[in-house]
C-alpha cells in the first residue's frame, strides 16, 4: 500500500480543488453520490485484487509445489518465484505504470489493468506446469502495476475535502479486509475446490470493476505533461527494482554463496545511481523532479521504507516463531493478527476523517510508535507460552489458550491500533504532496519503494538473524543452512533455544525501524500541508 498526508479542511480542499490551471483532475462535483460510490468500489477492487493475491497464493504454495510438475527448477525454488516473480514485476514497473496513467488516461490504463489481470488469473488457474505458472504470474504482476497507482489516483481526482479524506480511509479499510481475509478464503478454496480457484476467483472481481469503471468513472489526464513516454527512464528505474530485489532474493537462498546475487545487485545500484542524472537530462522525466520540491513527499517515502520494513520483518519472523518454535498450527497462526486487522478496518475511515481537518503529523508519528510498542511487546513473548491447536473440527480449539491474552493480545492491538492511525493519512499525505495531475506516478514511486524498502530490510534482517542463530547455536550443524534443510534431532533443543535469540534480535531491530520511521515523520512533516 502507499501511504499520505491529509492536513486541515481548507487547506486540504485547497490542495485538491479543480481549477483551470489544474486539469488532471475530473470535475468532482459533475460527479452524483452513486457514481462516487462505483467508483471508490472500483478503486478498491483494483488495488484489492493486487494486494489479494499478494497474500492469498500463500496458502496455496504447497498444493501447487504437490500438483503441478517442476521441468527446469526444484520445487522449493519454483514455489519462491510463483510468490516474488509476481510481487518484483509489480514493483519494478509501478512508477511506469504510474507514469504512463497520468499521460494516456486513469481510466483507460486502469481498465486495460483489469483486463490484463484477469486474462492472467485465467491462465495461472489453467496453468499445466510451474514454469509456466510462474511466466502467467509474473504478467499478472504487471497488469497490477496499472491497478494500485490507477486506483489512488482516481480517487485523488474525483473526491475533496474531508470526503477525500473518508474515500482514502474506505479504501485503506476496504483493501486491508481483502487482505486480511485473503489468507483464510484461499484456504478454504484449497481445502475444498482446489488451487486454481484462487486465481479464477479474481475474474468475477475483476469483471464488477471493469462495469464500474467504464459506467461510472469520468476519463482524466495530465494535460499539462509534455507529450512522449522516456523508455530509458523506465527501464532504469525497473533494473533498480528488480536487480536490488530479486538480487536480495536470489542471493538469500544460494546464502550469498553464487556470483549472480551480486551481480544483480550490483546491476540494481549501478541502475539506480545512473537514473537522477538521466531525469535531469530527460526531456519528459518519467518521474518529475519537482516532486522531490516537496517536504512532505520525501518525507513520506522516506518513512515507508523503514516502517514497511519493520511490517515485512515481523510478518516474516512472527509466523516462524509461532509455528516452528511455540508450536501453534498454521491457521492458529494466521488469525492471532485478525483483532488487530478488525481495528484497522473500523478506525482508519475516522483517522482519515479527524487527519483531514487537525493534519497529518500527529498519526504519522503516533501511528509508529505504537506499532513500535506492539512488537517490543512480541520481544517478551516466553518460549513456555501455550501453544494454540487451532482445528475447525474441535470446537473446544476455537478459542485461544489463556496465556495468549497475555503474551499476545496486547502486542495485536498496539500494532493493530499503530497501523489504523497510519494507513490513511500517510495515503492522502502523499496523495496531496503533489499535485493531481502527478497523482499516478506518486502514487507509483511510493508503492515501489515500500516494496523494495522491506526486501533491503529482509536482507540485512537476516544476516543478523543468521548469526546469531549460529552463535548461540555454537556451530552450525550439519544439513543446517538458509534453504532448511532437515535438522538433526539432538540439536532441537538448541536450535530452539537459537531461534528464539534470533527472533528476539529481529523484533529489536524492527523497533529500532519504526522507532526511526516516527522520527523522520515527526521532523519531516508539516503540521498543515500546503496547497499544491
């Protein structure tokens, strides 16, 4: 998700509002309350469906590895690039895709996105091997770079004022509820239908959302922005993304040990430090420089990069703990966050709401802090809590032990009641750091940034990780390294003991992220954003 700012009611309406010289944005007021509604439904089917199936093939990954033949990959590789082929090809061409619905038209971009999305859905359920299954997702990842920048986007041209600040905090709501319930639909449909369903389910969404689409949103553009598209600019930015993301990944399974980590990595900085000097010399920058003229929008991706690090590492390392070290059963470990999920669905309309009149910097930093006492509260979690077997055959398991109240309730709600401040003024924040006629392609720069932040953070995450799992394990044990391989029994215990040092050493330095997230919102932020 992307994050941003809403500051008081007049100046905020002042930022939004259509004039003359501002004719990206579609006439708002031509807009009646049912077209309003179709197209917030729009917007949060577009963007939900891209988050959805970021979360829901989770479940599926093994019955796919079982199911489908692996002609050229190991089956554990195979399933890692059906999960991140989709999610770097989404990262690596948002800002493109951003670009490119600013210029040609939010709704065309938005509706060929959709297309896109579901003709790829259709293939990955169709898919005869995983080969090709990863090829179908990976064009499934780019038809969603059209969707989560198109979405924002036309909510920034089609609502103002205090009910903008309530269309991004029904968005936020909306789409985190897909996600939330994500996970568990996918397993219900694996458990019952079968794995394809995951995907095929995406075309009837998507099919509501084309009807909203094309009968309710108003087409809208960037008049203003010079005409031609900078090719050099978006492969730049997209060898950025994907060398810096796929090289952390790739290089994290072979644990460093093969050359072609590296060099993607190095490809990927060698990329990113050459791209701001070809937009200085570009004649239509893919990503406008007067952008960066903006406090408040380096301030906001500044801060999602390290708060949605802390976010990708403790929902890494959390389920790992629970399930490999307390002991709790997959599903037990999926719903311990839903308090927490449920908080942010109910509150993040009204912190959008109250955000759009007091401004943005009090939820950008209390938003932090209190996640940041949520995971310091995972910190003290003992290896003797209770754990929970969830089976939705026993009724007697559907209620947690009595010591989750305790170790873990608390630590769900401050996290949950930190991202319900944060989600959606951090979304309009950015949204209203710029003008409306750049709305995509912001929109786009900070989706790809909070995607690549967290896999940096992964990165560095583990290697502390690793090394204080294999210090206090004393020596590293053999058939034991980064790929799992099976552990010998007489070093359980051990490595127990290990894990839990290890998970402890990567909650703190999530604190220490959001700690320094809260920071840099509390000095960057403005108390009232400026008209753009």
């Amino acid at each position: 998700m992307s994050w941003s700012e809403v500051s008081s009611r007049s100046s905020l309406a002042g930022s939004c509002q259509v004039t003359a010289t501002e004719p990206a944005t579609a006439p708002t007021d031509s807009l009646g309350r049912t077209s309003k509604r179709w197209v917030l439904a729009a917007a949060i089917l577009g963007s939900g469906i891209v988050f959805l199936d970021g979360t829901v093939v989770n479940v599926a990954l093994p019955r796919i590895g079982r199911d489908l033949p692996s002609h050229l990959l190991g089956t554990l590789e195979a399933q890692t690039y059906v999960y991140s082929g989709y999610l770097l090809t989404l990262s690596a061409l948002l800002v493109a895709a951003g670009a490119l619905s600013d210029e040609y038209g939010r709704r065309r971009t938005f509706v060929i996105g959709l297309a896109g999305f579901g003709l790829a859905s259709l293939l990955c359920g169709l898919a005869p091997s995983i080969e090709l299954l990863i090829v179908f997702r990976v064009l499934q990842g780019a038809a969603g770079a059209l969707l989560v920048p198109g979405s924002l986007s036309l909510l920034r041209v089609n609502f103002e004022g205090e009910e903008q600040g309530r269309a991004y905090g029904l968005w936020a709501a909306g789409t985190s509820l897909m996600v939330v319930a994500g996970p568990f639909l996918g397993g219900v449909m694996v458990d019952t239908i079968g794995w394809r369903a995951a995907f095929l389910i995406n075309v009837p969404l998507v099919a509501v959302a084309v009807y909203a689409a094309l009968s309710h949103v108003p087409e809208s553009r960037d008049e203003e922005a010079p005409k031609g598209f900078d090719w050099i600019d978006a492969g730049l930015f997209a060898l950025a993304v994907g060398g810096l993301s796929f090289g952390t990944i790739y290089g994290q399974q072979r644990d460093w040990r093969s050359p072609l980590g590296w060099l993607l990595v190095a490809l990927g900085v060698v990329s990113l430090v050459i791209l701001p000097f070809k937009l200085r010399r570009s004649r239509h920058p893919l990503v406008p420089l007067e952008l960066f003229r903006s406090r408040m929008f380096n301030t906001v991706n500044l801060s999602s990069i390290v708060i949605y690090g802390a976010l990708y590492v403790t929902g890494y390392y959390l389920p790992l703990y629970l399930q490999g070290v307390i002991g709790f059963t997959a599903a037990a470990a999926g719903l311990i966050g839903l308090p927490g999920s449920l908080l942010m669905i109910l509150l993040s309309p009204r912190a959008g709401r109250v955000a759009a009149v007091t401004g943005p910097r009090p939820f950008l930093v209390a938003g932090p802090l209190l996640m940041a006492a949520g995971v310091a509260w995972y910190m003290r979690m003992p290896r003797t809590t209770a754990a929970w077997h969830l089976d939705l055959t026993r009724p007697e398991s559907l209620l947690p032990p009595a010591s989750y109240w305790v170790d873990l309730f608390p630590a769900v709600m401050f996290f949950g009641l930190g991202i319900a401040l944060l989600v959606t003024p951090l979304t309009a924040a950015l949204m209203t750091s710029v003008p409306a006629r750049n709305s995509g392609v912001a929109s786009a720069f900070n989706n790809a940034v909070s995607r690549v932040g967290p896999q940096l953070a992964g990165a560095l995450v583990f290697v502390g990780v690793s090394a204080t799992f294999y210090s206090r394990l004393g020596a590293q044990p053999p058939g034991v390294s980064p790929l799992n391989r099976p552990l010998d029994a007489r070093w359980l215990e051990p490595a127990l003991r290990a894990s839990t040092d290890a998970f402890h050493l990567a909650m703190g330095l999530c604190v220490a992220l959001l700690l320094v997230g809260a920071a840099i919102n509390l000095f960057g932020a403005q108390r009232r954003s400026a008209p753009t």
